[in-house]
C-alpha cells in the first residue's frame, strides 16, 4: 500500500482530522450546527439547534465524528482505498465521487430519520457514508483483490467482502441492531456509488463525456 496520498485523499484526512480536533474545541456548538438533524418541526424558536434541519448538513456531517475511535476507523478505510480509487478516477471525479457518496448518504439517513424512526431528534455525524461508496468502489473496481478482516483473518475477493458487508448493513438497518449506527447512510453511500459509477460506464439513457473503462 503506497504512503505517498495523491492530492485529495490526502486533504480529505487533513480536514476530517482537523474537523475533529475543533470539534473538541466547540463540541456543542458544532453538533447544533453542522452534525445532520432529522427533518421535522422548528424546535429551536427560530434559531438553528437541536431538532432544526439545515440544508448545508447534508455535506458537513460527513467531516463530524462522534468520538477518537469513529474517527480512526473511517480514516484507516480512507487511508486504505481512497488513495488507489483516486488515481483511478482521477482527481476530479474522485471528488465528485466522494461528495455524490456523502449526499446520498446523508438523504438516506434523512429518509430513513423521518419516516421510521417516530420523531426521535438524533443528530448523524461522520464519513462513513462516503467510506461504504470507496468500498463499493474498490469491490466494483478490483473485485478479484483481497481483503482481509482484523477480526476474521481469512482472504476475501473484493466483490465478496463487499457483498457480504452490504447485506450485513441490510440485515442490522431492518433488525434495528446495533442502535446509533446509521445503517441507512451506509448504504445510502454504496447507492449513491454504485449510480454513479453505472453512469460512468454508460448504462443509462444519459450518457457521460468520459466513460469508466473498467
């Protein structure tokens, strides 16, 4: 695995890593503000706080995390596939790649927050929406590459590991397991990807300037 990041992944660690660090400055402040709040009624007397959407937190959730731990572990999994996605895509539309994941994940979450989940006014926070699209990238763009699992040992095809966290995050989001995990956006991520990259190749009636060869 290379050290040397290219340009955006290497900014994406930074700002991710420096969001947190000011986070730990302003903690209230910046949950009130830039964490992602469900869709429901003015709770705040005209004033942005707690149970109070803003349209701006459907991209700033992503650069939240929720404590040190959350933190590692999406920036270990950029660390590890952001930087071979990007000098796949290259830099612009790794970019887009990386914020279209983020947004549909962040719309999921907001769906999901409205429709089933009776009101409750819980903030989202963290990148691991645009994360499970790098995911989805490297399993629809290596999929015969191995991986492997800290916690299970055994070599995997991309595709495979893929799949199977997929269906994982599925089965948790339906079951209601694993309580403050947001499920959705997870797989909110994997769509928003996978739509994009299916337009790249070229399988809808729209088609794109530059085609995905792979």
């Amino acid at each position: 695995m290379p050290f040397d990041l290219p340009p955006i992944t290497r900014a994406l660690l930074i700002a991710n890593i420096a969001v947190f660090l000011l986070q730990q400055l302003a903690s209230e402040f910046m949950v009130v503000y830039f964490a992602l709040w469900p869709l429901g009624p003015d709770l705040s007397d005209g004033m942005v706080g707690p149970g109070l959407f803003q349209i701006w937190q459907v991209v700033t959730y992503a650069f939240m995390h929720g404590n040190a731990m959350h933190l590692l572990f999406n920036m270990l999994a950029l660390f590890m596939f952001g930087g071979q996605i990007e000098r796949l895509f290259g830099e612009k539309q790794f970019l887009l790649y990386y914020f279209v994941c983020l947004l549909t994940a962040g719309l999921c979450q907001l769906a999901f927050m409205y429709f089933f989940e009776n009101g409750q006014m819980f903030p989202t926070v963290g990148a691991s929406g645009a994360i499970f699209g790098l995911l989805l990238a490297f399993g629809m763009m290596y999929p015969h590459e191995k991986i492997m699992l800290m916690l299970i040992p055994i070599p995997m095809p991309a595709w495979l590991f893929v799949t199977g966290y997929a269906a994982v995050e599925l089965f948790f989001g339906i079951t209601g397991t694993q309580a403050g995990v947001a499920h959705f956006a997870h797989l909110g991520g994997m769509l928003g990807g996978y739509l994009l990259i299916e337009y790249w190749r070229g399988k809808f009636p729209i088609k794109p300037r530059r085609r995905l060869m792979r």
